[in-house]
C-alpha cells in the first residue's frame, strides 16, 4: 500500500483510481435501464484503510447506491449532471494526489543525491 514512504496519500491514490471506476461505469450505463448509480464514500473507505482495512474490503464497505434527485421512469439512478461534478472532482483529486506523491519522490531523490 505504500504507507511507510507516502502515508496516506498512496491509499488516497488507491481509493481515488478506484472511485474513477465507480464513477465511469456510471456515466457508461446511463442509458441502461434498471441500473443503480453507486459511489464511494470516500472518507470513510479512506478511514476504513489507515485502521487496516485493504482496498478491496474499506472499497466494499463504503461503496453506496446514490439516491436520485428526480427518478426516471426506467428505474436507472445515473444523473448525468452529478456523475460529471462527482468525475470532475475526483480527477482533481487524484492529480493533486499525484502531484503530492511526485513531489515526496523528488525530494528523496534530491536528499539522496546530497541536494
């Protein structure tokens, strides 16, 4: 999991490529009828992994079907407008993460090279 050398943000990274799963296959059933949006309680996924949960079981436990603001008449949950803010963020989220990840790395490699 990368804890020692990145603490939380390598489990964040994790939950964050995992919440973009959820998020894209909602968006790509959109159409489907019958199909129930769901996404990741991401806090509580991301808290379930620093108690030493692994990613599979804290994405598990938080995984949750979200609730319409206006249902449709097929009974499929995917509003497109939420699903893209919900996107949207979560890729921020993830290249900041990136970001903070790459940044550790370039530190320790300049404090191995003397720098």
């Amino acid at each position: 999991m990368g804890n020692s050398l990145f603490g939380i943000h390598g489990m964040a990274l994790e939950l964050r490529a995992q919440r973009l799963g959820v998020l894209t296959s909602n968006i790509a059933n959109a159409g489907t009828p019958g199909y129930k949006a769901r996404d990741i309680d991401f806090a509580g996924a991301l808290q379930a992994m620093s108690r030493g949960s692994g990613v599979a079981q804290a994405v598990g436990a938080a995984t949750q079907y979200r609730v319409p603001v206006m249902s449709s008449l097929d009974g499929n949950t995917v509003e497109m407008a939420t699903e893209q803010t919900a996107f949207a963020e979560n890729a921020i989220g993830y290249e900041a993460t990136l970001n903070m990840i790459q940044d550790r790395v370039t530190t320790i490699n300049r404090a191995l090279k003397g720098e």
